[in-house]
C-alpha cells in the first residue's frame, strides 16, 4: 500500500482560525479497504494532538489503474492560528509548513471563459498571502509563472512576473498581505505562482507552484 497527500491546502479566517484541508491517496490492490482513516497531526512546535478521521466516498473517491485502486480519504483539521500545524497522516508523515501559504477565501478574480473560438477575456486576479508575524518579514512577493504565445513558435514561453505584496492587515498569529495581477483567461487558466517572504536576517520561507484556477469562476 501506498499512501500520498493531495491538494492539501490551508486557510485562515479574520479571528484567526485555521483549517487544513486536502486528501490521502491510498494506492492498494484492495477492492474495498476501511471507509475511515484516521489522521494523527502535530502542532506549529510539534505537539501530538487527537486525531481526524478521514472518510472516502465509494461513489467519488476511488479510482483504477495498472498499479492498483486509489482511494481518496478526505480529511479536515481546524486549529487556532497561534497553534499551527507541522505534520500529518496516518503514522505523521507529511510535513506541512504553515509559516507562509495561500488564503484562497481571501483571493478572487474576474469573470473568465476559456472555450475555443471565443475572444480571449482579461483577468485580473486579487491573490491574498498569509505569513507569520513573528517571521517579521522586511519583503513579501509574488512571482507569477504566466506560459504566454509567442509569434511562430509552437510551444509557449513562461513570462515571469514579480510583484511585491502590500500588508492589507491581520489574522491571528499572521500578517495578510496582497498583490494583483492581470492577463488574460487562457493564461490565467495554466498559470502558477510562488509566494516568498524574506526577514532582516535573511532567512526565507515559501509556498511554491499555487495554481490560479482554483479562483477563476467558470
């Protein structure tokens, strides 16, 4: 059996509130295995706290291939901001880093269509990031991964496009800070972006590979 985390993701309410949510892929050659996973995690300074339950559903979460049957369990963890999360999984194996990520619930973009034959539409789309207060960050970016056409040439080349973030307020145990960037839907539907913050001592934390679809309404 094989076992691997999938869109994991974290966010943050006003109050400061935090939710890890996502999925553990189980890779066996099982037709039926358990319905319930149980989910051990530790805290931001590694405390063991009570697990969750993971649960798949038999319709919708389970798939075939050569290599065996997955089965998706999906899982919910809630924890004060102050708290955080460092691992999690069935026996704690998958390190989360939670000092920056993503606020998909505080992000948002225009309208967008990406069927074939319609003229190309612009997006403009609000990214919001959050990161710890007592990482004391000096900078914050968003470095856009934008894969744009090019006059004879067949593939696409990836414009890069670094946007410093602005501090807009706060949640909890961390500082929100936004950027914007606009283009048009058929980029905007593959492109990617990392978050990177910096503090006086020079260290770094990021998020790496965000895709922008998750906030582009159909």
């Amino acid at each position: 059996m094989v076992l691997k985390p999938i869109n994991t993701s974290i966010d943050i309410d006003l109050n400061g509130n935090m939710k890890i949510t996502g999925a553990v892929r189980l890779l066996t050659p099982l037709t039926s295995p358990t319905t319930k996973m149980p989910i051990l995690w530790t805290t931001r300074s590694g405390k063991p706290m009570f697990p969750v339950q993971a649960t798949y559903n038999p319709i919708t979460d389970v798939g075939g291939g050569i290599y065996g049957n997955s089965f998706f369990y999906r899982y919910s963890i809630s924890t004060p901001s102050t708290t955080g999360i460092s691992s999690f999984g069935p026996a704690n194996q998958f390190r989360v880093q939670d000092s920056i990520f993503w606020v998909q619930s505080m992000s948002s973009s225009t309208a967008f269509n990406i069927r074939l034959g319609n003229p190309r539409l612009p997006v403009t789309a609000n990214v919001t990031a959050a990161v710890l207060t007592s990482f004391a960050p000096t900078s914050v970016t968003a470095l856009f991964s934008l894969p744009n056409f090019r006059p004879g040439t067949i593939n696409r080349v990836v414009d890069q496009q670094s946007i410093t973030m602005q501090k807009v307020g706060q949640a909890g145990a961390y500082t929100l800070y936004q950027s914007m960037v606009s283009t048009i839907d058929i980029v905007a539907f593959q492109a990617s972006f990392d978050l990177v913050a910096t503090n006086a001592q020079g260290q770094t934390v990021e998020s790496i590979f965000n895709k922008l679809i998750r906030i582009l309404p159909a």
